[in-house]
C-alpha cells in the first residue's frame, strides 16, 4: 500500500513531542512490512519543503495552526491517485478527511483536547477567541467523524472518544512502545534528590505547577530540580524562569532545554523521580521513558496519566491535582526508601511492557484489515 498520513508536525519540528514520535515509529513499521509511506505536514523556520527520515517521505506545506490542514486538502485533490490509505491525525484541529476522501482510513488521536483549547500559546485576547471557538466546536468535529475508524493510544482516549459520539466498534487501542538508546544506560542516582520535569513547556503540560511544586519541595529539604523541554515561544520561557527565580529557585532549576534522546535518558537515569502535572495527556509517554531507567513517576490524576503512571507501583497519581499534593506525594516517596525501591523496581517491570515491536503489529494488523473492508 501507498499510505499517506496528514499530520500537523513532523519528527524533524523543533516543538515535536510524543505524538510526533508515536506517528513516525508506526510509520517505519509500516515500511518494513512492504508498505511506502509519506507524511504531509506543516513548514517551520529554515525546514526543507521535502525530505526523507527513515524512508518515510516527508512533504510540508502551510502553517501548523490550520494552514497544514488547507494544504492538505489542496495536496490530496492533486495526488489522490497516488495513495490507497489515508492517516488523519487528529491534534486538536484534524484533518476532516471524511468530508473529501472516499478511500480507506483511520483517524488517528491521542487525546481530545477540551479544556486544553484555553491553554493554547496565542497572545492575549487571541487565545481567548481560539479556546472558546476549539471548546464548542469541537463535539460538532467529532459529528462528522461519527463512521470513521479511530486508532487511539490509551484506554482514557477511547472513554474520551465515546463522549463524543463515537461507537465503541469504531475504537482500536493500540499502546505505546518506548524507544530505548542503543548504548546501555547506567541508572545511577544524583547524591542530591533529583526531581525532573521533562516535555514542552506550556500551560497545559503543566510547567508552571511543576515550579510551584519545585518551591514548595525547597522549602522542606535539599533537593536540585532539572527542566527538560523547551517552550513553544521565547518570551513564555523567558516567563517561566522568572517565575523561578521570583520563587527563590535560581539556583536550583537546571533547564536544560532540548536535548537528544541518548542525553535524556542520561539524566532521566540520574534522576529520583519524575513530575507530571500535565492536565491531559493522551498516553504519557515521558512516563514510561523516566519508569525504563527507574525513575518513578509522580502525575495529576487525569487522562492518560492513569493508564501510563500505575499508582503505587510504577510512581503515585496525585489525589488532588495541585503542586501541594505533587510535593507531598514526592516527599514522601524519597523520604521512604523501602517504598522508593519498591515503586523503583515496579518502575522498571512495568515499563518492559511498552515495545514498538508489539505496537507496531497491532496497528499493522489494523491498516490492513481496514484497508480490505
């Protein structure tokens, strides 16, 4: 097969996440099983218009907040012929492919955005418009999805999903794997507790808690935190480290910014724990990362984070969704070492249950029994 996916990053975007490395892992298990695929996706600063990443053909045209969407509308009418399977992945805004493509598909999603929609990094009073417009016309999108097939990441995306109308019948899980480096990683602990936060920083990742969480620990013991990721625009990075120097933390907050998936996982091994004060996630594939070289996961109790963080076996799910209950939770996981080394060893055994291998048949398996129907 031919298979085209629509998606509104690519690996190679400076502000890809997971979701990006999600799409591009099944891709390659795609292409090894005999198929062609290309992805259609937005341009950013100095990106090539086309280029190839593990023989995946990439193709980018249009801007990431909807122009993608007009481009690829206008690039499917012209190479229609070209593809025999279609990827929509949905990130907020999807593609509407069920309005103009008549050939098999699948919507790919990992999460509904809902109150995400007003955490969006547009300037002031258009970030207000962009929410509220996201906010009530997203369950009118999902009418039109009502008969496609839906790959979804997590058991709370399919709940999420059958909110809004979709049929369960419609609705395949399929997990996430992790990508481990190639070269061993030594899990060796910093002598100084290490707390990490690790994703992009924006409001709906939860950064800001995450500093309100890093003040409130600094009050209590000796701790040194490190920032990894880096934010969607410059001044809201500009912002957030003068939240933490304003929060006595200019000396304790390490960011590092992006870095490299060998240089992550190096300090994710050094690290004690890891915070997720996200407010949504899809999967929450940072939490199986830090959980595969034993650093457990502390995270707020919402979709996502619940079907990837295992309570009080791979880390802890806040009861309340607030930095004080992330730093209780924290607090009381490092000061207790036989509770830390056994949530540090669920950590470990939990994780060896992700592989691309696995998922990469599943969504296989997927395409193609779609593809015949």
């Amino acid at each position: 097969m031919n298979i085209l996916i629509l998606g509104w990053r690519d690996p190679r975007h400076p502000l890809a996440g997971g979701a990006e490395q999600v799409v591009h892992e099944h891709a390659k298990g795609w292409i090894r099983a005999g198929n062609k695929v290309t992805l259609f996706s937005s341009r950013f600063k100095n990106s090539r218009k086309k280029e190839t990443l593990d023989r995946v053909k990439i193709i980018r045209e249009g801007h990431q907040y909807l122009g993608v969407q007009i481009a690829a509308f206008l690039f499917y009418l012209n190479h229609k012929k070209d593809f025999d399977f279609i990827i929509d992945q949905f990130h907020g805004i999807p593609f509407f492919t069920p309005l103009y493509v008549r050939k098999p598909k699948v919507a790919l999603i990992q999460e509904v955005a809902r109150n995400v929609w007003f955490l969006n990094p547009l300037p002031w009073p258009i970030n207000l418009v962009t929410g509220a417009l996201g906010y009530v016309s997203e369950p009118l999108v999902f009418l039109i999805y009502k008969k496609t097939q839906f790959m979804a990441g997590s058991e709370s995306a399919k709940k999420d999903l059958t909110k809004f109308g979709i049929p369960l019948k419609n609705i395949t899980v399929v997990p996430h794997g992790v990508i481990l480096p190639k070269s061993k990683i030594e899990i060796q602990k910093q002598k100084i507790k290490t707390v990490t936060y690790l994703g992009i920083l924006s409001k709906d990742k939860g950064i800001e808690d995450a500093i309100k969480t890093f003040a409130l620990l600094n009050q209590k013991d000796n701790f040194v935190f490190w920032v990894i990721g880096k934010a969607e625009q410059k001044n809201y990075e500009k912002k957030i480290k003068s939240m933490a120097r304003k929060l006595g933390l200019a000396r304790k907050v390490k960011f590092w910014g992006y870095v490299d998936r060998d240089k992550k996982f190096n300090l994710l091994a050094k690290s004690h724990a890891l915070i997720n004060p996200s407010i949504h996630e899809g999967w929450g594939l940072v939490n199986i990362e830090a959980n595969s070289v034993g650093a457990p996961v502390i995270a707020y109790n919402v979709s996502g984070s619940i079907d990837s963080v295992r309570d009080g076996q791979s880390g802890l799910i806040c009861k309340q969704n607030t930095p004080e209950c992330l730093a209780k939770n924290i607090s009381l996981l490092l000061a207790d070492e036989k509770l830390y080394s056994k949530v540090q060893r669920g950590a470990l055994n939990w994780a060896k249950n992700f592989s691309w291998r696995k998922s990469r048949k599943l969504s296989l398996e997927l395409i193609e029994r779609l593809a015949k129907s």
